[in-house]
C-alpha cells in the first residue's frame, strides 16, 4: 500500500471514530442562553410561554423575529444572546421554540408581484439602428472650435502652518481630563480648550461650576456625584436623543468580579449604568454577556480598554479604587489549636 493511500486511511478510521456533534434543539439553546432574560422579562424581553408578550413580534413576520435575534435590537437584545459562536440554524431553533411555547403564529410575508423580464429580442434588434444614428449625427456635427488659452492663475497666498498644541511632558495625567488637578478641573468655556474663545456665544455659555453647584458632591472626577444626583432627581438623563418621552431599560443586576490578592472584589452594578445607558452602548462590542469572555484588567482599562472607554473620560477616573473594589472578600478564620490530651 503507498503512503498517501495509507493516510488517507488513517484519517477515515479517525473520522469514523470521532462523535458527530449534533445541533442543539431550541429547547436546549433557550434553557442555556435565552432563559436568562426570557424567563423572567428582564430588561422588557418577551417571556417564554406568554402570547400577550410574542404576539406584537410576531406580527411583523418571522423573518423579522430571526433577525433581531441574530443580530440584536437597539433596546439592548445583544446579536445570538451574546453567544457569537452558536451556528445561526441554532438561534432561529431557539425563536421557533419560544414561539411554540407562546402558542403564536408568526405572520406570513406577503407575495411580492412578479416583475416582468425585459424584451432582450426587441433591445437587441434597436441597437444597430442606434449606432447608426449616432455615427450619421458625428458627420452632420460642425467641427469644434479651438479651446481658447487658459488664462494665468492668480498664485495662492503661502499657507500659514497652525502649530500644534503643546502638552507639558511634566503633567504625566495631561492625556485624563479627569486627572487633572484643582485649578484646572471645571473651567469656563472660553478657557477649557474646547470651546472657541474668540466666538461671542462660548461667553454666554454657564461655567460648569455655576451649573453643577447644587448638585452632590463627590471627591473624584469633576466632583459632582453623577449617580446620587439621578437618585435626588436633581438631573433627568435623556434616555433617547430623539423622543424626550422614552423611559430607559433599568437592569438592577450586580455583578461580581472575584480579585487575586487582598483587594476587595469587584461589584459591577447595572443599576446605575443603565439608568444612564442602553444595553447596546456595551453589548457586545465591549463585553460579550458571558461568563468567563471579558479579560479585565487594570493595565487593559489604563489604556482605554473594557471599563477604560468611560472611566477616567467621561465617568470618574481609576483613582477611586473603593467605588468598584467594593466587596469584601470572605477570609476564613484559621482553626483554633485542639490542645492533645495526655
């Protein structure tokens, strides 16, 4: 027997040997994927087996529904669940399932009108005639007057490089605003290096410390207690830029991240996020929702990574270790000695 022969028949023995993975049936995606939100309605889901819940959505059709679950909705339903490796035949099992259990139909597309095909013959036998009209219109043409000279171009003044904005090598937290020290935290806007100062309307823009002085305090950051000052209803976050009246999704869910060492665990709490944000600003593009996906670190979030995107930019900075390291971690107490008996 040659070599290649051989192998080829090493490798059928090995693939006859190999279990066949089998597609998972809806009920088993729904239990370990979509149970989490669908079970209970969390964050205005559809729950499983309530037709009151299924039956708007699946008024627009299935195809409608498979989409949104493939690839998400704007209301915080991540692409698959958040579980981008299942197969696409899997994600739609899991929806036909949800749907049976609610005992709803989805909504048959309707037929599209045939559209009529072209007359190939007919454009075909036109076209010589074409050609023929336009070569007899080329001859009938007068011929085309000389292009008269292009007249001199008037040299462009000299273009005055901008120099660029110079950063102390000094100020090493220069790059987090959010780090900056006191007397360069709030300032007016014709001096925060944002606003134009030259434009009449940046001075009758309000300083920030005018606007945030009844607001709680906090000692990080741009020393306002963002969170207390939603609790207090002293500010009312815009949940949707375009209708003012939308109410946001609040998911009061904490999540605790265990810490190696003697730092306090972590405590995620979605509550106070969401109270400001959509599920989608997060899922899945910075956090895939699943335990075990999110390689977080401190080094990671310093250089704008995973919790970096907001904190130390546009939430408080990464000096406050004590407003996320705040679970204390379970220290078992050592064995008291058992004196020996004689």
């Amino acid at each position: 027997m040659k070599i290649s022969n051989r192998i080829t028949a090493i490798v059928a023995g090995l693939c006859l040997a190999l279990p066949v993975l089998a597609q998972q049936s809806g009920k088993d995606v729904y239990t370990k994927v979509c149970s989490t939100c669908h079970a209970t309605g969390l964050a205005g889901s559809p729950r499983l087996g309530n037709a009151a819940d299924w039956g708007p959505r699946a008024a627009k059709g299935l195809a409608s529904l498979y989409q949104s679950a493939l690839t998400g909705t704007p209301k915080g339903m991540p692409a698959k669940g958040g579980h981008m490796t299942l197969p696409d035949a899997e994600v739609k099992a899991a929806v036909d399932y949800m749907l049976a259990s609610a005992n709803v139909k989805p909504a048959k597309p309707e037929a599209e009108p045939k559209k009529e095909e072209p007359k190939k013959a007919e454009a075909k036998k036109e076209e010589p005639k074409r050609e023929e009209a336009k070569k007899a219109e080329a001859k009938a043409a007068p011929a085309p007057a000389a292009a008269p000279a292009p007249a001199p171009v008037a040299a462009s003044a000299p273009v005055v490089p901008v120099a660029a904005t110079e950063v102390s090598a000094a100020d090493i937290n220069s790059f987090n605003r959010l780090l900056k020290p006191a007397s360069k935290r709030n300032l007016p806007p014709p001096e925060d290096g944002i606003h134009d100062p030259a434009n009449d309307g940046t001075h009758a823009l309000q300083p920030p410390l005018a606007a945030f002085g009844a607001l709680p305090k906090a000692p990080s950051g741009n020393r306002v207690n963002w969170v207390e000052a939603i609790g207090q209803k002293k500010i009312n976050p815009r949940y949707d830029r375009l209708d003012p009246k939308a109410e946001p999704i609040v998911m009061d869910l904490n999540i605790v991240r265990e810490v190696k060492g003697s730092m306090p665990d972590v405590v995620y709490p979605h509550k106070q996020h969401t109270e400001w944000l959509d599920c989608s600003n997060c899922h899945p593009a910075i956090f895939v929702p699943q335990k075990g996906a999110n390689a977080i670190s401190m080094a990671s979030i310093l250089l704008g990574e995973k919790c970096g995107v907001c904190h130390g930019k546009v939430a408080f900075p990464v000096s406050e270790c004590r407003n996320c390291h705040s679970k204390k971690k379970d220290i078992a107490k050592a064995p008291t000695p058992v004196a020996a008996t004689k």
